[in-house]
C-alpha cells in the first residue's frame, strides 16, 4: 500500500516506524522540519519529504497521485484537514485520515464527509487515551482491557499472582474453576516470551494472560487470577490538558477526583468547566502538596502532562508517598518499558493506542477493529468474515480447520448480539466478527488473506 504520512513528530514518527515494517508499504513522511526526516530515513526503509503537507506542490512532490492513503499527523488540526481537502480535490486520494485534537471540531458531526471537508476517519489520539484510562481505572487489576465488538467482548490482560485460583493449574481445568462463565486464553507471556495455549499448559505466578470474554464475565475471569484490588473511589490526576480534562469530566460522576495543574489560568478554567472535581493550582513534583492533599488516600495516580520526564518523576513520588497505584503517560517508547520495571504500575503509551486505530483502515479484509499489543509486537483483530463455503476461507468451517499461523488463536465470535467463545468446533457463519489475536504480527498478511473472499464472491 502507496501511503503518505503527513507530520514527522512523536506520532508521525511511531506510525511510520510500525507501518515501515511491513514489506507491503510503502511510506512517505512529510514534515517541515529536514533534521527529523533525516533522522527518520536513517532508521527505516522510507521516503521523506521536506515541505508543508497541505500545499499542492509537496502533495504532488511525495506522490499523492498514486497514494492509496493519506495519514495527516501534524500538530495543527487546520493542515491535517486542508490537506485531506487538496489530496480529494486534486490527487482523488481514496482514503484520508485526519489527526483532529481540537473538541469544537470533533463535536461537529457534520463537518467530516464527502459533502464537507473530505476527511474519511478522523483520529483524536487524546479521546482514545482518555478511553483506554478510564478502563484500566474500571478494572485496577488489569494491564489493558480492550473493547471489541461494541464493547460485547474485551480482551483484558493481567498478570498471575501467586496465591490466585488458577495459578498453578493446567488451561484445561478452567471450566472447572469458573462454571458457568465461557472465556478462553488468548495469549500466556513469561519472561517476555509467549508460550503456547495448549490445554496442558499450566499458569504460573507472574505471568502475563490475556484473557478473551463478554464483558459482563471479565471481574469473575479477573478474580481467578489474581486477588481483585479494592475498588477504585479516589483519583488524582496530574495534568490538566486535553486528556486530564477530559478524564476528569468522565470520572467525576463516580469517583472522588483531584487533578493537579501548574498553569493559573488553566486552572481557573478548569475550575469552572468541571462539576464536583476538586482543581489545585500547583506542581505536581512537590511532595508538600501531594501530602497536604491526601496522596497515601488516593486508590490512583494518574500523570498526564506533556513533560515525560515529569509525568515520570511525579508518578514514582505519588507511589512513595502511599498512592496505591500509578500510571504515567509517556510518549518516548524507550521509556515505557524501563519505567513499568520500576515503581510504576502502567506507563500508558499514546502512540499505541493511536496506532491501533489506524492500522484497523490499513489492514486488508474488513478488518473494523486493530490493537497493538505489548509495545506493538502482537495484535488483537476484529475481522468480519463475509461469503460461503465457496469463496470465503472461513464461513462454513470449524475453528480447528482453519490454517491459522502459528501463535494466532481465535478468541471469540460475536454473532449478531450473541457472544461465542471459541472453541476447536466452532463453525464461522457469514457475518460473523471474529476476534483474533496474534502474538507475531509478521503473521498478519496471512491472517489478512484467510479473510478475503475470492473474485467470485457478489
């Protein structure tokens, strides 16, 4: 696939780095700035260009006449959409997507269209961050949980601790310890490493299980791995831009909330945008006011600034000071990893949530939904299968017929409003959307290929 990335920043970057990878793209990045482009060429096998993304000339220079794609990242929301315009208008791009962070926008429902601004997806890496939170704080022993579906399945990941139900026993019992409730292992990582989900394999301490149910089982499945933590009442947050604000909003109707922000005059907004949180002008690194402000109280601790460094420090000060969990967002991958295997509980990763949204328009197939999973080395799909027995590799099969690559499992099958765990006779029905997870996503191509149908199908 022939695609243009305008914006070379943090999330331009991220997904050219994960679109790159694979040998059916062709990247180029557009970017005003020539010193990042040349360190970006260094890194990966693609083209950049250096130039306003919204004018004609440099669409024209980075190939918009044969681009099947547009992913306009910039900073602005004014070019992502003005460019998305000039790629309709004169180069007939088939697919635009557009970085909106900016709620006035987004709020229009009847801005993005083909009768308005020409703009086919629309990505606000701000609202799918403030989604993924607000998750993790509904289930607090989790690591991900992850919507499929409409939210009828979520795939939830969590790590085995010692003394919960299932460890120490073999996949194979699971009915047994949890009757009545269907869910199936998608995935067992130990060590970083996966291992096969055969019905002998036996859960250990320390593991990392992603786990597939209707949403309304996941606390049950959850308890049987670990101790469920005590239910979340107080949050405090660190950061109040786009993501704290609007955490803040959705919180505050169920929780008691605090949010932490350095900036007077954004503190007075927020002060009077917001119903029952309580706003505090200050600096979230200060010890003195984390501890006047009941920090050891506090049940999460969330750091949304801008600043990694920041969120970083004041994440790993709330931890000490007694915050019973922490979570910082941290856009510099290399940071993720090295902080999780600390003090900090989550480092949440805006690049991959953002990410996942996209590849869902890339992949080949109806393919309607994408996430990127363990710093993007695995993926969880949501596949829509589609013809019969004839000209479809699915419809018509049992689960255990199909030739899935090696560590890829299906975890379930939503059929209309009914929700069907896998299991080895499962047979696929036309229509049906099938949750995958593949724990190599050099395997997707292949995945991609079992999903299409053949030229016959009408």
């Amino acid at each position: 696939m022939n695609i243009i990335i305008l914006g070379a920043g943090q999330v331009g970057s991220s997904v050219a780095s994960e679109l790159a990878r694979e040998e059916s793209n062709e990247i180029t990045v557009v970017d005003v700035d020539q010193m990042i482009l040349s360190e970006l060429q260094d890194r990966l096998d693609l083209r950049t260009i250096n130039g306003n993304g919204s004018f004609p000339s440099v669409l024209q220079r980075a190939g918009a006449d044969d681009a099947d794609m547009l992913i306009a990242l910039t900073n602005s929301d004014e070019i992502n959409m003005v460019a998305c315009q000039v790629a309709s208008t004169l180069f007939h791009t088939p697919t635009k997507i557009a970085r909106i962070r900016s709620q006035e926008y987004m709020q229009q429902q009847t801005l993005f269209g083909e009768e308005a601004v020409p703009v086919d997806v629309t990505i606000s890496p701000e609202n799918l961050v403030t989604e993924y939170i607000h998750h993790l704080i509904e289930h607090p022993s989790a690591l991900q949980v992850l919507d499929f579906a409409g939210g009828k399945v979520q795939l939830v990941a969590v790590k085995a601790y010692y003394g919960g139900p299932l460890v120490g026993h073999a996949l194979k019992t699971v009915r047994q310890h949890i009757p009545g409730v269907d869910m199936r292992v998608a995935a067992i990582f130990r060590n970083g490493q996966s291992l096969p989900c055969t019905a002998d394999r036996v859960i250990e301490a320390d593991d990392e299980v992603f786990f597939v149910a209707a949403r309304k089982h996941i606390a049950t499945v959850i308890s049987e791995m670990r101790k469920l933590d005590k239910p979340i009442k107080r949050v405090m947050l660190a950061g109040g831009g786009n993501i704290g604000s609007q955490l803040a909003s959705i919180l505050e109707g169920d929780y008691q909330v605090k949010i932490i922000e350095n900036d007077l005059r954004r503190s007075q907004y927020l002060a009077g945008e917001l119903h029952s949180s309580i706003v505090l002008h200050g600096d979230a690194a200060d010890p003195d006011l984390l501890l006047e402000e009941n920090i050891e109280a506090m049940d999460v601790f969330c750091a949304l600034t801008n600043d990694d460094e920041a969120n970083i420090l004041s994440a790993m000060l709330a931890k000490r000071l007694g915050a019973r969990k922490v979570m910082s967002l941290i856009n510099r991958p290399a940071y993720v990893d090295l902080v999780e295997s600390g003090m900090i509980d989550i480092a949440l990763s805006p690049h991959q949530v953002t990410i996942g949204a996209m590849l869902a328009h890339i992949r080949r197939g109806d393919v309607v939904a994408v996430h990127a999973l363990r710093r993007g080395s695995a993926e969880a799909i949501e596949a829509i299968a589609h013809g019969d027995h004839t000209c479809s590799k699915v419809v018509g099969r049992r689960i255990d017929e199909l030739k899935l690559p090696k560590g890829t499992s299906i975890g379930a099958i939503v059929r209309g409003e009914e929700v069907l765990i896998a299991h080895h006779d499962t047979v696929v029905e036309s229509e049906d959307h099938v949750i995958l997870f593949l724990t190599d996503k050099r395997d997707i191509r292949q995945v991609e290929k079992l999903f299409q149908v053949s030229i016959t199908y009408i």
